[in-house]
C-alpha cells in the first residue's frame, strides 16, 4: 500500500463519526499485538494548547538525544503531521506498510462486527509505527476528551498533562467546563504524575484535584508567574528568564507562557527519567514550530494565519491582536465549522477586524460562506461573501492596500486549505 492509498483508506472511515469508548481500539490494538505496551508516553490532554504543550515537549526531548514520537491531531497541511518522529512526518511506505497491517485486523474484526473509526485505527498505526522503530518516548496528544478517546489505552504513561479546559465539542463532552474537565481528567493514571496549570477555571481545578487525589497520582501545578520572568514580547513570541538562561517561546500570546509552565514543569519531572540538558531545553523550545499557530506569514504587508477555533483559542487569539495591531485597520478572511460555538467565537474576534471576506473551509462540517456573512453582518462588521478559500484569499489580497493587515482564521480546516496557496501568491508578489 503507498502513502496516498493509505490516506484515503483512513479518509474512507470518516462516516463511522465519533463513538466514545475504548472496545473498539482495544480489539484492534490486541490483533496487532499491543504495540502500545512496548512504549512509554507523555500524554496530553485538554482544550486549548495541546499542540503548542506536545510540539514543545518533543522536541526538548529530540534535542536531548532521545528517540521521539509525537502523535497529534488534525493535521493542517499533510496528513503525516500526525505521526511523527524525531521532528519528521512518517515516510510515505511506512504510513503504507503499518496500514496495511492495520487493515487486516480491521479486515479481521469485522467478522466480529467491531468496526473502528478513523481516528483509532490511525492510532493503532502510530503505536504500531513507534513500536517498530524502538522510540524511548511519545509524546501523545488526546484526539477528543480523554477517558474514552482512543489514546487512553496506554498503560505506560510517565507523566500526564492537562492543558487549559474550555467549551468545546460540548456535544459530546458535555455542557460545562466541569463536566468537560471530568473528561479530560481521565487520562490521569494511578501513581504517576500529572501537571496542569494554575490558571485553570476554579471548578475546572477542582475536578482534575479530585480525580488525582482519588487515584493516588502526584498533582503538580505549573505557574507562570513563579517559574520564570518575562523579558520581552513581540509577534512572533516571548523572550523569558527560566533557571538562569534567557529561552524564547516560540509561539505568541499570554496564553503561550500557561502553555510553557506546563512544558517546563513537565521537563522538570521528566529528568527524574531523561538526561535534559539546558542547551536541549533551549534549542527544544525554541525551534518548535507548528503551522497555523499564530504564523506570521510576512510583515509587509502584514499576514497573519491562525487556525483558533473556540472559545478559548479565540479569545487568546484576540487579546493578542489588541495588544500588537492596536488601532490597525484589520480584514480578515474568516471561515469557522457548523457545530462550533458561532457566537463566542464572533464575540471574540469580531472587535478586532474592520472588515471579513467569508469563505467555506473545505470540510462537510463548514458553516456556509453565505451564512457566515449573515451572522458577521448581525454584529455590525462589513462582511463579503468569498465563496471558497482560495476565492476568498485572491478577494483579500486585492482589497489589502487599503487595510494594515490581514488575518486569516476561524479553522484549522481553513488554514490547511490556503496557507500554501497564500504563500505562493505572496512569492509571486515578492517576484
């Protein structure tokens, strides 16, 4: 099976939806041998920051000398970003020979009438992919939730960390932060170590305290504010003073530095297991890099891409641009999901922009660009109907001189769908 094949095997599960429960990658995992049992892990849970936490950490741990997987979700651009080791996508025959296995106990399980869902036989195959190239740690990201997201079949994790909890597919994880929380929590294993932060919500706090406690695990708190200084902020990260050395987070916005205590405190555990040097820190730290995460695409004239999504990640999103593009004549290009929550997200960034061009994401779950105008219109915001992403990025990009900036977001599903058709248009200007 090729690379191609392989994406459009797991592509073709989509119908199957989300199904909570573990049954299912539990019989997968067990045709193929329990390849999630020859590993260890660090595993990441939460709303907002699981990305920036799980690119972080790993390659702190690359940097070290360690052999490292990191599994995450979506991708943006290629569907290897899932699956990755020592900073590199799966090779193409490689995502190829693990599916292959990976259909045949499909294949097999079906005469049992147990059909996986793509995120777990995609899972399967990442154990399966990490197992067979002897990784000394992964660093594995939550897919939905945590107690019964397809990940928390592991028995071996080292540490867990929770990542700031928001409302988000409320759907299926419940209404409230608490309830949200409850999910998230599940990942917490007995006797071993989980890191949250201190910023967490109160009732937020209190669910994944109660939970740790329950279970005997150590509950270590992360704060900012105590375990390194502040030196200097600009767009494209935040320059802090950690344990004597000067180290940049990579990524911009206050939200981040939440995000980086948790890193660092998670670091500081794992070397009770790993030799993690400060050069490895430092260089881990600040050559993470993840696509669509606050990504300034260039400066003049100014583009910024972003796939934040909810509440939480939008809000963040927000604050940051009123802290750096104050008074600045903002356009967007803005395309969100159908099932997200419309009206924070629009509370949140609408304020900033002084104009949106309204596009649907290629993704069935995309709210409609015509709609989208519709609800942006109701707050007072000049909206213009983009139609599809690319027809929406070749309408900003004419409309632009006449604004200071431009920001694209809404969804990670959109910023897949243009940034490299925007940046090769930005390469055709800069011709």
């Amino acid at each position: 099976m090729t690379g191609e094949e392989a994406v459009r095997f797991y592509h073709a599960l989509q119908r199957f939806g989300i199904q909570p429960g573990l049954e299912r990658i539990r019989a997968l995992c067990a045709k193929l041998g329990d390849p999630q049992d020859r590993l260890r892990f660090v595993h990441v849970a939460g709303t907002n920051g699981k990305g920036s936490v799980c690119t972080e950490l790993a390659n702190i741990l690359c940097c070290a000398g360690y052999r490292t997987g990191l599994y995450t979700s979506p991708y943006v651009i290629d569907f290897r970003e899932r699956i990755c080791l020592n900073g590199e996508m799966i090779p193409p025959d490689a995502l190829g020979a693990v599916t292959e296995q990976v259909k045949a106990a499909m294949d097999a399980l079906r005469e049992e009438a147990i059909f996986p869902t793509e995120f777990e036989a995609v899972t399967a195959a990442a154990f399966l992919y990490y197992a067979g190239e002897k990784c000394d740690v992964v660093v594995l990201e939550t897919g939905l939730g945590g107690r019964f997201d397809a990940t928390n079949i592991i028995k071996t994790g080292l540490i867990s960390v929770i990542t700031s909890v928001s409302l988000d597919h409320t759907g299926v994880l419940g209404d409230t932060v608490a309830q949200i929380a409850f999910e998230k929590a599940g990942i917490i294993k007995p006797g071993r170590p989980v890191v949250i932060s201190s910023s967490q919500k109160p009732d937020v706090f209190e669910v994944l305290r109660s939970r740790a406690k329950a279970i005997g695990a150590p509950l270590y708190t992360a704060d900012a504010g105590q375990m390194f200084q502040p030196l200097s902020a600009d767009m494209t990260g935040t320059v802090i003073r950690y344990n004597g050395q000067d180290l940049k987070i990579p990524f911009p916005g206050e939200a981040q530095r939440d995000n980086a205590s948790l890193v660092l405190k998670a670091i500081e555990l794992l070397s009770e297991t790993f030799r993690l040097r400060p050069s490895a820190i430092k260089t881990g730290m600040e050559t993470a890099f993840i696509p669509a995460r606050t990504e300034m695409l260039c400066d003049d004239p100014f583009i910024l891409l972003d796939g934040s999504h909810n509440d939480g990640s939008t809000a963040a999103l927000s604050a940051h641009l009123k802290k750096f593009l104050y008074n600045k004549k903002i356009l967007a290009v803005m395309g969100i999901m159908a099932d997200k929550d419309h009206a924070a997200v629009l509370s949140n960034l609408l304020p900033c922009f002084a104009a949106v061009v309204c596009v649907t994401p290629s993704n069935p779950r995309a709210l409609p660009s015509a709609q989208l105008c519709r609800l942006i219109a109701s707050y007072g915001v000049e909206a213009i109907d983009g139609a599809s992403p690319a027809e929406g990025i070749d309408k900003a990009l004419s409309l632009l001189p006449a604004y200071d900036a431009l920001v694209v977001c809404g969804s990670l599903y959109l910023a897949g769908d243009v940034r490299e058709y925007l940046k090769s248009k930005l390469h055709q200007t800069d011709e």
